[in-house]
DNA sequence: TGTACATCAGTGAACGCGCGTTCACTGATGTAC
DNA sequence: TGTACATCAGTGAACGCGCGTTCACTGATGTAC
C-alpha cells in the first residue's frame, strides 16, 4: 500500500522497475532521467533523492539483472546433478531463458556500456554470475582427458559468447536478421556440436 | 584539394567518417548530428543537404561497414581456396579482424539499432555480407556425410554468433569482462572444437 | 580569353523544446512523551 | 489516547544549455557564349 499519496512508498525500486521497461521499449540510450520519473508518476528531481544520476540507475537495473542471473543460473545448475552434462546443458538453456524473460536486465547488464566497477555491489553481483558459469564449465572439464582439455575459463567464455551472440543476432529483431532457426533450438543444437568437440558428447547424433 | 573554403568538396563522407570516429569514442547513441557536423567542420544545418537526420547518417556509416565487411570476407574466402576448411577457418578470421580493425563500422552494424530495412542500399549489402558467409558454411558442409549435416544456414548462425559474441564480451572493454584469453586465440580455440564436433577436424587435438 | 549567369553547398540566425540539476519549500509519516 | 515535534521524501519553479530543424541568404564553382 502507501501507493497513493505524498510519499510513495517505494520509489527506488518503482524507478528501477521504470528503467527496465523504457530500457526494453527504448533501448539503454533511448530514455531520459526525466522520463524514468515520469514513468514512476514522480518529479524528475525526486530522482535524486535516490540514485546519483541517469547513469546510477541504470548500473543498479543492471546489478539486480546480475543477482537474478546468477540465482537462475545456479538453480539450474543445481550442484552438477543430475550429471555434470545436465546440469550443464540446463544452464545454458537458463542462459537463454534469462534473456529472454528479463529484456531489460540483459540489456542494462550487456549493452548499456555501464562500467562494472562503477559500482562496488554491481561489480560483485557480476563477478558472482561469472564464477557459476565457470564452476559449471569447471564440473564439466574433470571428464576430458586432462591432455584435451581447454583451461575451463576458455570452456565458459566460448559457451558465453555462443549464447550471447545467438541472443543478440537472433533472439531479437537485432540488425533486422530474420533467424532461421528457434532461437532456443539454434542454441542447444550449438552447444552440442561443441560438447562433441570435446568429446563430452559421442560423436555419433 | 577543394578541402578550405566556402565549400567543403566531399562533406558527405567527411560526415560518414565523423560518424564513425564518434561512434568509436562515444558509442552509437552517445553523440548528436550537432557534433558530427562540428567534427566536419561544418554547420549543423549543412547536414541537412545531405542526409535527412541523424539516423540516416548512421544507416550509411552501417551500409559502407558491410560492403567493407562482405568484401573482406570474400577476399578471405577466396573462393574456397585451397581448401574449403583452410577458407573458412580464414573468413572466422577475417570477422574479428573487421571488428578490430573498424570498430566504427562494426558497432554502426551491429549495435546501433538501426533496421536494416530502414533502406534499400543497406538491406542489399547487409544480404550481401551474409550470403558470402552462408556460402563459406555450405560449400564446407558438402565434408560432412549428409546424415549427420545440420543445415549451412544453421552452421554459418553457429559461427557468426560465437564470433560476435567474443567481439562483444571479450574483445573489447566490454562489460568490464578481462578476457582470459587473447579474442583471436579464444575464437579460433572455439571454431576448432566446433568443427571437431561436426567431425570437419580430426578427434585428436 | 573574358564575361554573365545558373546552380547549389554551406551559412547563421532563429524557433521551440526538453534536458539535467539546484534549491528552498511543503506536507506526510512516525515517534516521544 | 492525544499532542508536539523531528524527519525526510517529493514538489515545483528556476537556471542555463544544447538539441534538431527551418529558412532566407550568400558566395564559390562551373558552364555557355
């Protein structure tokens, strides 16, 4: 409650939650501190009283788009079980959902040219999203043999860049690219071409 | 010559290649037309008798990008020459040296947002630049036994969005990421391991 | 070779606008007694 | 339960600024004769 009235409750979040949508509508670029306010039904100097700046605002969209990334993800994971391969596989699937189910927070997150050390907890909230991605390769690697196998910082970074150029190529309208292919299927059939690479898949289909 | 005086002799590119300066150092959304035409040396309003707005200019500094880019890849292509892995393992090359060597161009293509179909020249060269890559993909898929062949269509989005997504994650400052790895060895680790699981490069490393 | 003239690229002043940011303020809320 | 008061979230007016876009203009260039 408390939503009607002189104070409003909760503006911050309600101006972060502003954000993410004018960042979905409008792009990272595409939107005026003035215009978050007005989205919040507030003053544009009310803004101050909360965040520094365009620029602040739009580095805590991107730290709460981190935080969920990296529970999404390690819930996918979920420990390396069933098997490590699952639970590999569900985290790159996760990878993909989050983008897809939170446009805006990827967008702050990827796109928005917010320096990730602006931001003491914004750097911390990233740095607790890479490290799940890279356990989850970590995991994965102990079944290559050891002379086959890529440092598994390697191993994430390519299944990171995979998914996201598939997310900015294909899984938007992006540069007017028509994809060819489901995003998710374009994905998943990716990733396992490369898995096989690794011999972590038999070669066979 | 004709570069002092009243009139400016090639303003139009003079403001392309603005763009793309401006582009580089600012990013795509992080400059005005006020500024482009000031880096030409040149009134706001000249811009006028020459493109019809700000948009417009970046849609052209996109379109010179991909005729840039499809010639590149088709050089490196080389009509398959000598053999179509050698070929296609040189045209993944040639994509992160575009994106290294006209990171103007690159983010004006790629990261701009503007639609590809916001005009006929650019749609044409952005097909252009991906037909020479699709074709790379077919003319290398002919290697694998039909059976187990996905879609060159479906081969080149593999490529394509690993490719991007090292440019974009690693290859630059980025999100603050520190690559682990030079983008060069990172991407040409990830396209080996992914021809190995299409089973293009033998099992063993 | 020289002169008159058409063309049109770029000028500069003007406009209305919305921006980010500041400031003294107001009034809702919650707490002490 | 009621009253006085401290806190502080949000207001609204104000500022200087640079923006995109228009317009009548100016003057450099090139061509016809």
């Amino acid at each position: 409650m408390a939503k009607a009235g002189y104070h409003h409750g909760n503006l911050r979040q309600a101006l972060v939650d502003a954000t993410l949508t004018l960042i979905t509508e409008k792009g990272p670029q595409g939107f005026t501190l003035s215009e978050a306010a007005k989205a919040a039904g507030v003053t544009p100097a009310a803004v101050y009283r909360h965040f520094a700046g365009r620029e602040d605002l739009i580095a805590e969209a991107a730290r709460q788009g981190y935080e969920i990334f990296a529970s999404l993800m390690e819930y996918a994971y979920n420990d390396g079980k069933p098997t490590a391969l699952a639970a590999f596989e569900a985290t790159g699937r996760a990878y993909l959902a989050f983008a897809r189910r939170y446009p805006g927070h990827y967008m702050a997150m990827f796109e928005s040219g917010v320096a990730l050390n602006s931001n003491p907890a914004l750097a911390a909230a990233a740095m607790r999203a890479r490290g799940v991605l890279e356990q989850a390769a970590a995991k994965l690697s102990e079944h290559i043999p050891p002379e086959k196998r890529p440092p598994p910082s390697m191993f994430s970074a390519h299944i990171w860049a995979m998914s996201h150029g598939v997310v900015e190529l294909f899984a938007r309208g992006g540069p007017g690219l028509r994809s060819p292919f489901p995003p998710e299927e374009l994905l998943e059939a990716g990733i396992g071409i490369y898995l096989r690479g690794l011999g972590l898949l038999p070669p066979d289909s």
